[in-house]
C-alpha cells in the first residue's frame, strides 16, 4: 500500500479510517536501553512470530490529536499527560518505560513529517496520533518480554460530528459482559481491554444502541466506562460527577473536562459512584475521549426500559458548554490552562 499524497485527499471531508502517510516514527528497545529512534517511511513492523505482544498481549497504545488553529499553527493537547499514561500502562504490563520527552518528540517529529496532512482550521478535522508499546523478541513461554518497540503514526480524521454539531446517542446498560476485572488490566489501554468489547458492542448494535454502559465488575450496580470511553453525567443542582474506580482508565479527556467544569464553569465536580438505578438524580449524560471529545448520551437502556436524559434529539446546555470549552483550546480559540498546550 503506497504512501498516500495530501494533494488526493480533501482534508475538508474525512473519514475515521486509516490511511498511509508518507512517515511515522519506530524505536527499538534491545539490551536494556532504547536505540535513537526517527522517522521510517514503511509502515509495516516486522517482528519475531513468537513475540509476546502476539501470544499473551504484552502491548499497550496511547491515542491524541495534533490541531491547526486559526493562525495556521498546529498544537497537541496535554501530550505529557499520554507520555505517562503509558508509562503507567508499561508498569502494569511489566513493559520497559519510554521516556517522557522520547514520547513528546516522537509525537512532534510525526506530526512535522505530516504537516501537510493535519486539517484546516475550520474543518472540524485532526491529525490522530497512535503510539504503539509492543512487547517483541523471541519468547515462546509464559513469559514477559525483554525487547520492545514503540512507534507512533499518524492519520487525518474528520470531525467525530459531522457539520459540527453534537448528535445525542443511546447506550445499552450491559450486566452480562464486563470490560475489566477487578484488580485486573482496566487501568492500563491495553489492546486485550478493547478487544473483548467487540461481541458486546455488536450485540449492542443489533438492538439499536450506539454501544454498552459497562458496570462496576463486582457488583453489577455503577457505572464504569461507555465502551471504549469514559462516563460523566450532570445533577439536576449542576454536579459534574464522573465515576470512580480502579477499574477505569484514566481518562485525559476526562480529567479536562473535571478541571474546566469546576474552573471555567463554576460547577462542583465529584469523583464516586453512579449507581444504574440513580439515573433521575442527573439531568445530562455524557461518553468523554480523544476520538469525540464528548458524546452525548441521550438513553441509557436498563434491563429493557429506556431512560432518557435531557432529550432523544437536543444536547443539554452544560454538555454543550463543556464541548465548547474543550475544542476551543484545542484548537487555539480559547486560552488553555498552563502548560496544556504543546506547539509544534
């Protein structure tokens, strides 16, 4: 599969679908250190058949966007805050770190390399970023690996909403299948964490929702995660709340939205239990991450019976400011909180 050229793509009108950009950025971990690492033009990683990231899922990834703004520039959001998420997924993995300001260049260099895919400003669309920690080598037991690589590669994306505007969805409250154990894996994106999402979500689709609410994997009675994203909701007396568990990722998207609900809007914000049969208590629902921002949640199906929020068709006022708030730092409009921003 050739390189695409930005010339035969209309970067005005995008897809979530990957496409082969003429560079990415590969890392070899051998012999207890990382190699310098750059930028590679082949997108194919060649790896050992018995590398553990294939047997037993030693593998972990991250996920964020560069933005152009009005002036032309382009901008990452809080990518330090992805450089540890994955340190943190390393640990869980038994994986070998990758430094901090290794994982910032590597992201910087891509998105320099493929400047001229990043969308216009205005488009709705972004530059997505996926770095890869894989675990590789020749281990054929139960065993962890102690070779690694970490790629990051890009692809252009259109805006999640198409014609820019925030489209209410319906989820399916899942008591049959959970995302995570308890003490398990849920904490780190790790692949093995998505991967068995899939029959739920098709499940999910078949009955007419968007995809699963997952609960608590204890007791089946709070809200964890929205598939693959995290979970908020507004009380009626204007509480963002977002739920609290070792089972979750740690979403920046999230942990965002928790600081400009209390510091740019003035609400309360709350870390703790959503419990699936307390759904009155909040007046908005919403699935926050790096691919929609914020989805708003219109329905929630429990155990058969619809239970709607602010509206099946409207976006409730608050989630709408929320949305408003985030992409306007994303892309420049708004000023951020120090030390979000990264320039490239």
């Amino acid at each position: 599969m050739a390189a695409q050229q930005a010339k035969d793509l209309n970067l005005n009108n995008l897809e979530f679908s990957y496409v082969n950009l003429p560079l990415r950025y590969l890392s070899s971990y051998k012999d207890g250190t990382w190699d310098v690492g750059g930028l590679v033009e082949n997108n194919k990683l060649e790896i050992s058949e018995s590398s553990p990231a294939l047997h037993y899922g030693q593998q972990c990834f991250e996920a964020l966007k560069a933005y152009r703004t009005k002036a032309g520039d382009i901008q990452l959001f809080r990518v330090d805050e992805n450089a540890k998420r994955l340190n943190k997924s390393a640990d869980r993995l038994f994986m070998s770190h990758v430094p901090e300001e290794k994982f910032i260049e590597a992201c910087k260099a891509v998105v320099r390399a493929n400047a001229e895919f990043v969308p216009p400003y205005g488009s709705g669309g972004t530059l997505y970023l996926r770095a890869l920690l894989i675990g590789v080598g020749n281990v054929i037991g139960v065993a962890p690996a102690d070779e690694f690589i970490f790629t990051v590669f890009a692809v252009p994306v259109g805006a999640y909403f198409k014609g820019g505007r925030l489209a209410p969805t319906k989820f399916l409250a899942s008591f049959d299948y959970d995302r995570a154990a308890p003490c398990g894996t849920g904490r780190a994106k790790a692949g093995g964490n998505y991967a068995g999402s899939f029959f739920p979500w098709k499940l999910a689709r078949e009955q007419g929702y968007a995809d699963v609410i997952y609960l608590d994997p204890t007791t089946h009675t709070k809200i964890e995660e929205v598939g693959a994203a995290n979970f908020f909701a507004i009380t009626h007396d204007n509480e963002f709340i977002t739920p609290k568990s070792p089972s979750i990722l740690p979403s920046i998207t999230k942990y965002s939205l928790l600081h400009l609900a209390e510091h740019r809007l003035g609400l309360k914000t709350t870390e703790g239990d959503v419990y699936i049969d307390q759904l009155d208590n909040y007046k908005e629902a919403g699935a926050c991450g790096t691919s929609a921002v914020i989805t708003p949640i219109s329905v929630i199906n429990v155990r058969g019976k619809d239970h709607v929020f602010h509206s099946e068709t409207e976006v409730g006022s608050l989630t709408q400011k929320l949305y408003d708030e985030l992409t306007g730092i994303q892309f420049g409009d708004i000023q951020a909180p120090e030390g979000w921003i990264f320039k490239v």
